[in-house]
C-alpha cells in the first residue's frame, strides 16, 4: 500500500543514501516523456523538501528542455538489494548551469567533474512510498568510470563543443539553453 509523506523522513533519506541508481522523469507539455537512469556520486538530500543532483554531460539534455517548458520532476529509488521499497519524490526543480551564481556553491559538494552540466535544485512536494515486492534482487558490482574518463579526456573545451553540437536542443527539437548567453 502506497504511503505519502510531506517531505523526506529520516529512513527515506538513509534508504536513498544506500541506493546506488535512481531515475528521473521529466516531460513538456508535447513530445516525449524522458526517464533517466542516474548513478555516480550526483545526488544529495538537503533537507526534507529539498535535494540537488549533479547532470553529467551526455548524449542527451531532455531534462534541461523539458525544464524550460513546465518545472516539474519526479525521482525515483527502487530497492534493489535488499529493502523491498520503491520511493518516489515529486517536485519542481530550478536548472542551474555553471554561468549561474550558486552553481558553482551547490557544484562543491560533488566530486570534481569537467562534465558537470547543470545542477537542479528540487522543491520536493510530495514523497511517496511503496512496498517493491516485485522489483527483483540486483547486486551492485561497482560504479563506471566510463563517462568521467569521457570528460576527463575531452578536457572543458571538449565538453563545451559538445553542448554546442549535441545538447542545445531535446531530441523533440526543445531548446536545453545549454549555451544561452548569461548576459542575455
């Protein structure tokens, strides 16, 4: 049985602590719905209403786009390992790129990272808890240093070629405002 919450509980955020892949979900009022698996060292619980996570720099940019379009974000942890629990968290989020003041404030609580590309500071509105019995066991066997070896070796103006090339617009053709001048 579902169960809601106002804001993040003690043993949410110890459960969101153990996980090591989330899922974010974003849409625009048109085209496609974007569902992100995310990993790595890029999310932290601020406060029961509040988290940031970390956008590494990849293919895609839906999140940024669809946030320009309409705010809204869910997350989601599922307890893979042992807990039997699926957990969602619903809010709005505000986009921060590294031309924006308090990027580089929330940046400092990551590891350092040539591809961190936006940060979103969520509003968490909503938590919603659920029992997970028939989410299989999957064990962690590590994380993968794919894509920070990826952005280590493409050094900044690598990556910044990259957003001009590949991560202006959503793959619904929505801008991401990845290269929006800061003085605009």
């Amino acid at each position: 049985m579902a169960k809601q919450f106002d804001g993040f509980t003690e043993d949410h955020t110890a459960f969101i602590a153990a996980q090591h892949l989330f899922f974010v979900g974003t849409a625009a009022d048109t085209g496609r719905v974007n569902i992100s698996p995310k990993g790595m060292d890029s999310l932290r619980v601020l406060g029961p209403n509040r988290l940031i996570w970390r956008n590494l720099t990849g293919s895609g940019n839906e999140t940024a786009a669809h946030l320009a379009a309409h705010n809204r974000m869910t997350l989601m942890w599922c307890g893979f390992e042992k807990r039997p629990m699926i957990l969602r968290a619903y809010g709005t989020a505000r986009t921060l790129h590294p031309r924006d003041a308090a990027f580089a404030a929330l940046n400092a609580d990551f590891p350092p990272s040539h591809g961190a590309r936006q940060i979103y500071d969520v509003t968490v509105e909503m938590v919603q808890t659920s029992c997970g019995y028939a989410i299989p066991f999957y064990g962690h066997q590590g994380s993968r240093d794919v894509l920070a070896d990826w952005a280590d070796n493409k050094g900044p103006d690598g990556i910044a070629t990259h957003w001009e090339t590949r991560n202006q617009h959503s793959i619904d053709g929505l801008p991401t405002h990845i290269m929006a001048d800061p003085d605009a």
